[in-house]
C-alpha cells in the first residue's frame, strides 16, 4: 500500500495524522504557560510574554493580536478583562510566538548536527476493524535527519506544508510507509 | 557418501566433558590459594556470581568448562607442590591422585609431560592429553588418526596449537577479552583526565550518569528479542495532573512501624538492604504500548497498571501492609508487582488476606528479561569494584542505576526514555522485595519494627542467621543500632541485652 490512505476509518480504524502527531510531540518539547488563558494568572503570564520588548510586541501584532497598546495596558492593568475572541487571539498568538521563538532551538537538538532523531511510529489502532480486514503493522522507528521543513512548516502553523514534510520522510520506511500515514503516536525527543 | 563423512567428522570431534572436583572442593582449592571469586571469575572472563554457582554445586559447560578444569588441576597441582615442599607431614588436601592427573603418565622415563587441557594434537589435530618435547600428541598410534584426517590442520587455517574465544564484530570476529567494557573505560578515563583525584573524578562519573546509562542499555539490547519502546502512548492514569504534582498511580510504598513491643529493653538493629533498585530492574515490564482491559482475571503474561480494590490487612500489629500506608479508602490504581504480591499473599501457601479484585488494567506483552543484561552488567561491575575496593565504581554505577530508574519517566534529565509505567513498577518491585524481606524475617522469629522507604528494616534478635551481611546484592549491611523501651521487666532486658 505505497500511496495515500483514501478514506480512513472506513473500516473502523482508529488514529491521527502522522504530521498532526508530529505538531502535537513538538508542541509538548516547546512547553510554554501550562496555565490555561481563561484564569488570570495565566491571561497575565501571556501578556507579559507577548509585550515585555517592543520586538515581541511587532510579533504579536503579526501574529493576529490586533489591538491598541491602550487596550493591552488596561488588560495589564487590570482594570478591563479581554472577551472571549480576544482571549482567543491572544491564545493563538501566544503559541505563535512561543512556537517562533523556540524554534531554532529546537532545530537545531532534533538535527543534532547531522545526527538526526529516533522516531518511534506507533501504528494504527484495528481493534474495532473487523477480523477478516485487520492487517499486521508492525512497530517502526526511523532515525530523521532532515528536520528543517518539519520544523518550517511547524512555525508557521501550515498543516498541509507540514504534512508534505512529513510524508517527505516516512517515505523512508521503503513499500509500507502508506501504513504509517495514519499512527496512534508518533514518539521522539528532543 | 558425504553425509557419512559429516557423521564421522561430527563423532570425531564430539568429545566426553572434563570431569570436575566436587563443588565443595572446588571452593576449598581457591580459598587456600587466596583467591577470590572475583578474581577467578575475572580470568575465566564470567560474572563472580557464576564462580559462586560453581562452587555451590551448578556445573559449567563448553569452553568455561575447560578453563575452570584447567583452573582447578592448576590450583591442585600448585597446592600439591607446595605440600611437598613443606618439610613436616602436613598432608596435601589434594593428594588422592585422579585418572589422567598429571602425575598418572605411563611414559615418565621419556620426555613426555602430561596436559592439565587437552590441546590438538601435532599429527591428527585431535585432542591430545599429552606433550612429548612441547609437541601435543597422542601417545597411543590407535588413537592418533594420521592417516584419516591428515588434512585438518590444512582446514584451521593458522599454526598455532591453543584456541581464543572470539566472538562475532559487525562483518568480522574478533577475541572475546578485546569486546569494550564500557563502565571500567568510563572510569579509567575520568581517572586519567582529573589525573587520579578520586573525588573530582567520581563527581564527573556521577554527571555524566544518565546519558551513560541510556548508552549501556542501548548496548546490552544489541541483538535482543524485544525493542525498546521509548516513548509509547501513555493513559491518562499515568500523567501527571499538574505540572508539578503526581499521577493516580499508588507505589505501596511502605512506612510502617510495629505499634506495640513487648515490655522491656530492646536492641534495635537497622539493616539496609543493598542495591535495593538495582534488584529491582528484575520485574515484569510491558514491552510495547499499554492497552485498556476490563472485568478481565489477571494475566501472568502481561503487565502494567491495575485498578483494584485492596482486600482487608488484619495482621498490621506484626507485618506491615503489602499496599503501604495507604489512608483512603476504595479503589486504587497499582502496579504489577503490587498487584502480584497481594495474589501471592492471598493464594493457598500463605493465605494472609483475601484476593484482590481488579477492575480495569491497561497493560501489555511483557518480559522479565528487558533490562536483565543491564542489571547483571551493573551488578557485576559493582562486585567487582567492592571486590577491588574501587570506591568510583561503586559511586558510578550506583549513581547509573538509580538516576536511570528516577529519570526515565517525565523527566527532563532523561529525555531518550519516557516510561512512567516502567518507573513505577521498579520501585513498586523494590517495595514488594523489601516486603518479602520484613516477612522471611518475621517468619525466621525475629520481631520486624519498622519497614520504610525502599531499603530499610528494623528488626529485633538475632538476624544474622537470616540475612548474610556484606555488601553484595543479596546481602545486607548494618545501618544502625539502638536500643528502645525501659528496664522494668530485668527477664525481658536480659533476653534482648544482645
């Protein structure tokens, strides 16, 4: 099966994209503010992040939290609390943020100068899939060099970018890499 | 008729094993000879621990076979010579003379010297138990068989007449002395570079642990059945609910202290079992990704994590809990070597407490073997360094095993091994060890007073009957010792005065 699966599922398979594994492991190596937006210790963590230097304040800006400064100083301030959209915006442009500025740094553990990663790619789920349709996939791992797309296409929050990359690299896995479109986990560290 | 030949070739080179002292002798020649088992074990390229077995009566086979025979003969011979040089009649402890000993040869008046090893013969190839002017030969022609395969130092290959063990190196052998001990190079290099101060070079050891640790376990699964999983997908049960706080999974990690002593003056002796994790690696561990079951019995060939309902523990006044202290009520979420012990305990050999009931697991394949090379390579290092008294191993791989075992769940220190399952079941083994502990003592007649954290037990009476002291993993070392409660009953303070 050397293509793209079709229609996943149709048999009751069970499992995520492999690139969306992927953006989920590099999300949790970036870290950031466990708390969530919505408390006050965790709108104000965000904010300072997002408008401690003039630099992050332009990144913000670019990342879609368009408001006035006399606005975020009020929210600093205390004396008004964001809406719900803006509390979004301001999620969203926070791991925007986050995402650019980690990102060299984690490039640059994940190529480990050449080296690469161990990716573990846990497969599909079939226990819902009727017995005559199950098929053997094994456990792989697949050591990746190339991280510079992936992590690309990560920072920019590209997911059909992000998906070529990927499918770009478990290519490698030789005839059966269809089989690994769809995984229950994709495992590395950085 | 090739396959006759291949018969005959298989049947000429089939020989009988060489015959052993019994294995209380084979003790008694390395001990006059001052030798340790490490040492021996060292030369015979095995654990001490396999000397050990030897000794106690287990019997080697193949090529280790050959080398201790030839050990043991050389041992005797020197103790032999030794007894005769001694004037008075101190009668050697090995005088009576075996069949084929190298005092037994028919030929003396030649120059013909008997072999302790049997080495291939100059003419035929064959194993030969004699030398006639340094030449290995048989002297008997009917045993000799020139003329039938006389081409078969052709097929050897080399001249030389003794054999080296080699093992297999990527496309190529090499001999088996050259194969890396990674530990001793670590050592021998941290040594060198902070140019013999022991402390500066044990704190270098030390930090550099874990990504050594994750390299000899990378090594010892070289060729293994199973692959290690490292970052598997991981129930919600088994993540930490807060950033700093703990998942649901309960360790029975035992705090327990006797409630009552009989009245009087009693000597407390604190031992400390050794090695405790690094004993512990021997458990269960699920291979691959833990799978969710219900309403299932408990399968002896899977493992992981459980959700059971405790049984009742009514024997607290003597023996601690096998669940720990644990002040909840209702289900709890353990770990298999808990979950095993409390089956144990509850089966018809000890019959302590009912059967647990298990709710739901997610377990998976599992394997008692996973980290078995590991363990026995950092437990053979650690004997071997208390044998040598090399205090930078001790601290080297005690700071390997314990740091792996801490680090190789959600830890940032160790980021090549994201295994919290396996985690928890180590220390839970640790735990369920020490359990077993407190209870052989207790079954021994001593009074156990306290059993707490992973490695601590507090026992009255005379307990070196049950526990050997030392330091070796089976062994057990004194912490401290102190005396409790007040003289008022002087039959009772003298029955425990030692």
């Amino acid at each position: 099966m050397p293509q793209h699966t079709g229609e996943f599922g149709a048999y009751g398979a069970r499992g995520v994209k492999g690139s969306e594994a992927v953006a989920r492991q590099l999300d949790t190596l970036a870290g950031g503010i466990a708390t969530p937006v919505t408390t006050r210790r965790g709108l104000l963590a965000r904010l300072h992040y997002l408008t401690r230097t003039e630099h992050a304040r332009a990144a913000a800006r670019e990342a879609g939290l368009t408001v006035t400064d006399r606005t975020l100083r009020a929210w600093l301030a205390g004396g008004r609390s964001p809406s719900r959209p803006n509390l979004e915006r301001i999620e969203t442009a926070y791991r925007a943020v986050r995402r650019h500025n980690v990102a060299r740094y984690l490039l640059g553990r994940l190529n480990r100068e050449g080296r690469g990663t161990r990716v573990e790619l846990h497969p599909l789920n079939q226990s819902q899939v009727p017995r005559p349709r199950q098929r053997f996939v094994e456990f792989r791992t697949l050591n990746v060099r190339h991280w510079d797309a992936i992590v690309r296409a990560w920072t920019e929050g590209d997911l059909q970018a992000l998906d070529d990359a990927w499918t770009d690299q478990i290519v490698d896995l030789g005839s059966q890499w269809g089989q690994y479109e769809y995984v229950t986990n994709v495992g590395f560290a950085a | 008729m090739t396959d006759f030949e291949a018969i005959d070739a298989l049947l000429a080179g089939a020989r009988e094993e060489v015959p052993l002292p019994p294995p209380g002798e084979r003790r008694s020649l390395r001990e006059e000879l001052n030798l340790s088992q490490a040492q021996v074990a060292q030369a015979l390229g095995v654990g001490p621990s396999t000397v050990g077995g030897w000794e106690a009566g287990r019997d080697p086979s193949g090529e280790v076979r050959d080398k201790y025979a030839y050990f043991l003969e050389g041992a005797r011979t020197k103790l032999a010579e030794r007894a005769t040089a001694r004037p008075a009649g101190h009668e050697p402890p090995t005088a009576e003379d075996e069949e084929g000993g190298p005092q037994a040869s028919p030929h003396d008046g030649d120059d013909v010297e008997a072999l302790h090893r049997e080495q291939p013969c100059v003419l035929c190839g064959r194993p030969a138990r004699h030398q006639v002017a340094g030449f290995p030969q048989h002297l008997d022609p009917r045993e000799c068989g020139t003329a039938r395969t006389g081409e078969s130092d052709a097929r050897t290959g080399s001249e030389s007449v003794g054999t080296v063990r080699v093992v297999p190196a990527g496309r190529r052998v090499r001999t088996a002395d050259e194969s890396p001990d990674p530990i001793r190079e670590a050592v021998a290099a941290a040594l060198a570079a902070h140019f013999g101060d022991v402390e500066a070079a044990t704190a270098a050891l030390v930090a550099r642990a874990i990504p050594d640790a994750m390299a000899l376990l990378d090594g010892t699964r070289r060729g293994g059945r199973y692959d290690i999983v490292a970052h598997p997908w991981i129930p919600d049960v088994l993540r930490k609910q807060t950033a700093r706080g703990s998942d649901r999974i309960w360790e029975a990690r035992p705090k327990w202290a006797r409630p009552e002593l009989p009245t009087g003056r009693h000597q407390v002796t604190a031992l400390d079992i050794n090695g405790a994790y690094l004993s512990a690696l021997k458990t269960h561990l699920p291979i691959g990704q833990l799978e969710h079951s219900s309403g299932f019995d408990h399968d002896r060939r899977r493992a992981g994590v459980h959700l059971i309902t405790p049984p009742a523990w009514e024997h607290d006044a003597v023996l601690p809990n096998p669940l720990g202290n644990r002040d909840e009520p209702g289900p709890l979420w353990v770990t298999e070597p808990t979950l095993r012990l409390l089956l144990r305990l509850s089966g018809p050999k000890y019959a302590l407490c009912d059967p647990p009931e298990i709710h739901e697991s997610f377990t998976s394949g599992a394997t008692e073997n996973l980290l078995e090379k590991f363990r026995v390579a950092l437990k053979e290092a650690r004997e071997r360094a208390i044998a040598e008294g090399d205090e930078v191993t001790v601290e080297y791989v005690k700071a390997m095993y314990s740091k792996f075992v801490s680090t190789m769940g959600e830890s940032n220190y160790n980021r090549e091994l994201y295994r919290p399952d396996w985690m928890h079941l180590i220390r839970s083994q640790a735990f369920a060890n020490l359990w077993m502990k407190a209870y052989k003592a207790h079954e021994e007649g001593l009074v156990v007073v306290r059993a707490m954290g992973t490695d601590e037990l507090h026992v009255l009476g005379e307990w070196r009957r049950v526990f050997p002291e030392g330091r070796g993993v089976s062994e057990v070392k004194v912490k401290d010792t102190y005396t409790v409660g007040c003289d008022t009953d002087p039959v009772a303070a003298d029955e425990h005065g030692g």
